[in-house]
C-alpha cells in the first residue's frame, strides 16, 4: 500500500496530465448536456402550454393568426397555437359601455362633482341661437371581431359619432323646440343618426340607451329662456285646469238642463191632465144645465159661495138679514181652536112673507151703510 502511493506521488509527465484534463472535461460536459436537455423541454412545455386561455361567460374570444381574424371562441377553457403564431383578443360583449358627450361625471373627472366640457355642449339650432347640450349614450358589443377589427379605437368612433349625431339633431329645430317641447324628438333623432353611421362603419356596436342630460341656453341668455319656459308652462297649466273644469261643468250642467227638461215634461203633463180633467167636469156640468139649468145654475151659485167663505176669516153681514142668520162657534175637538178664529154663519129658514110694494121716495135718500157684525171673541 505504501507502494502504491509512493508511486501515485511520482511526478507525472505532460502527457499523462493532458490526458487525464481532457478526461475530466468529457465527463462535465456530458453532465451539463443532460441539464441542457432538460431545461430545453421544460421551456417547450411552457411555451406549448401558454396556447390555453379562459373565456369567461360574458366574453368571446377573437383569435388571429399571423394578424389575421380566424376563429371566434366561446365562453370556456380554449386552445390557440402559441406565440407568434396565433394570439386572442378577449371582449367582454355583455357589460353596458357608456360614452359622455358634453359633461363628464364625478366617475370621469376623478372624484369631482363633474364638469361641463363646452367644446363638445355647445350647439347651433335651425334658428341660428346657441344651445348647450348634454348626451349620454350607452351601448355594448354586439360583434366581437368587427368590434377588435373593423374600427380603430371603437369607444373614441362611437363618442365622436354621438357628437355629429346630435349636432345634426339640434340643427334641425328652433332653440325652444330643442330645449323644451321636442327632447324627446332630439334623443330619438340623435340614436337613429349614430346607429346608420355606426352601421355604415360596422362598428361592432349597439345603441341600448341615448338620453339628454342637459339641454338649456347659455349662461348669458339662460334666465331669459327660464321666464319663457315658466310662461309656457303657466299657460299649459291654465290650459289643463280649463279642460278640468270644462269636464267638471258639462256634465253638471247637461245633468241640470236634463233635470229640467223631465220636470217641465211632467208639468206639461200634468196640466194637460188637469185641463183635461176640468174639460170633462165642465162637459159634465154642461150637460146636467142643459137638463136643469136653474137647479143647475143655484147648485153651482152655492158651490162658490161655499168655496170663497171658507177661506175668509171675517164676514160683513147687512143689517136687514142680521136676525135671519145663525152663529156657530168651531167647538169641534173638544173646543180647541187650532186655526185663527173665525165665526161661522149658516142662514136660518126664514118665513116667506109677501112681497111689499115699494114706493118711490119723495126725495132721494142716501143709501144705508152695512153696519159689520162683530165676531164672538171680541173680533
């Protein structure tokens, strides 16, 4: 054993050293290949596996290859060929996108309370006045690869588009159409403008929602235009109250007017069956005083007495017939008197005395005065 290292301590000669270097090289070298190797696959691995992508439920995928639109892939877990041969643009085609035109909101302007950007509001109408105006569009993706494809920068199209749309709108309507009566007419010109453009571009884009946010003049004319709205709105209110109050009236008034009518047709009728009724008793009577007139004729003389007496309270008897008549008292009812008192007369018979030839008088003589027969109870 000594011997040996005594040997291996031996000083070795320049071949032997170069041979034994160059064997010590060829066994790292094939070390280090394998490490090679194994780092060359596991960046293959990689780079075959960054082809997977996901698409979530909301979004659809738009593959190119070499640029160029290929396939459009659907919600889920996909596969495209990787880098540099194929990529994917991921659009989300359900979220409600929304461009400001005129204004930006709290949202847009970094937590302020929002801003007016008179650049885009204001507008000249057919009138030739300045309007300033406010627009909000919403929309969403209707196409994903026309949307990626067709427009460079869609939101931007889309915001100018809104722009010209209602620019165009305005200018076809006076100032005080466009700010008060015809809005609504000003929103549905606007969306039908931006959809015929947008359609011309194959945008890739649907209008869901145009409304104004602002419409009102400038700040140098504004509180004139509000008195003409207020003027406008005050007559539109008197207008409305007029038109309640005629719907309230007329029906009173035909109900009156009806009411009127029936009850003058049942007066008529009425005296048409009273005129009636006192022709057949005047017929009636007529033809009992064609039987005997002079019963018939003292029958009616008593009649009317009768009638005229009981309404009067007081009777004026002649003195001459004072003795020939008969006070009664109303002692009916155990003798109470309801009415106002009244004294009632019934003729007592009287004896038929010849009649006595009357001479005319020497001289004329004053005729006698009916002297009034007091009443019992003092009146």
């Amino acid at each position: 054993m000594d011997y040996n290292r005594a040997e291996d301590q031996r000083p070795r000669k320049p071949e032997e050293e170069f041979e034994a270097a160059i064997s010590e090289a060829l066994k790292k070298a094939r070390v280090g290949r394998i490490g090679i190797y194994l780092v060359l696959g596991v960046v293959v691995l990689l780079w075959v596996a960054s082809g997977m992508y996901v698409v979530q439920p909301s979004e659809q995928g738009v593959v190119r290859t070499f640029g160029k639109h290929t396939a459009t892939t659907s919600p889920g877990i996909n596969y495209r060929l990787p880098w540099p041969f194929q990529q994917v643009d991921v659009v989300d085609v359900q979220r409600i996108r929304r461009a400001e035109i005129g204004f930006r909101s709290a949202r847009e302007a970094q937590g302020s309370a929002g801003q007016r950007i008179l650049e885009e509001a204001l507008m000249l109408t057919k009138d030739e006045n300045i309007v300033e105006m406010g627009l909000l569009v919403q929309y969403r993706v209707s196409d994903a690869a026309a949307y990626v494809f067709k427009v460079q920068d869609p939101d931007s199209v889309l915001a100018t588009t809104a722009e010209v749309a209602l620019r165009s709108a305005v200018g076809q309507m006076p100032i005080d159409d466009a700010i008060t009566e015809r809005r609504a007419d000003v929103q549905e010109n606007t969306r039908l403008f931006m959809e015929i453009l947008l359609n011309a571009y194959g945008s890739g884009i649907q209008i869901t929602t145009v409304r104004l946010q602002a419409a009102d003049a400038p700040d140098q004319v504004r509180d004139a235009f509000h008195e003409v709205v207020r003027a406008r709105e005050d007559r539109e209110r008197l207008v409305n109250e007029s038109q309640a109050y005629r719907e309230d009236i007329l029906p009173r008034a035909r109900g009156e007017a009806r009411k009127i009518i029936e009850a003058a047709t049942a007066f008529r009728e009425e005296r048409i069956r009273l005129a009636r009724g006192d022709s057949e008793r005047f017929l009636s009577i007529l033809k009992e005083y064609q039987l005997a007139p002079g019963v018939t004729r003292e029958r009616i003389h008593l009649e009317a007495l009768e009638n005229v007496l009981s309404k009067v309270d007081k009777v004026v008897i002649n003195e001459g017939v004072r003795n020939s008549i008969l006070p009664l008292l109303p002692l009916r009812g155990g003798g109470r008197v309801d009415q106002p008192e009244r004294t009632i007369l019934q003729q007592a018979p009287v004896q038929q005395q010849p009649p006595v030839q009357q001479q005319a008088p020497s001289k004329p003589q004053a005729p006698a005065q009916p002297q009034p027969t007091s009443q019992p109870g003092g009146r």
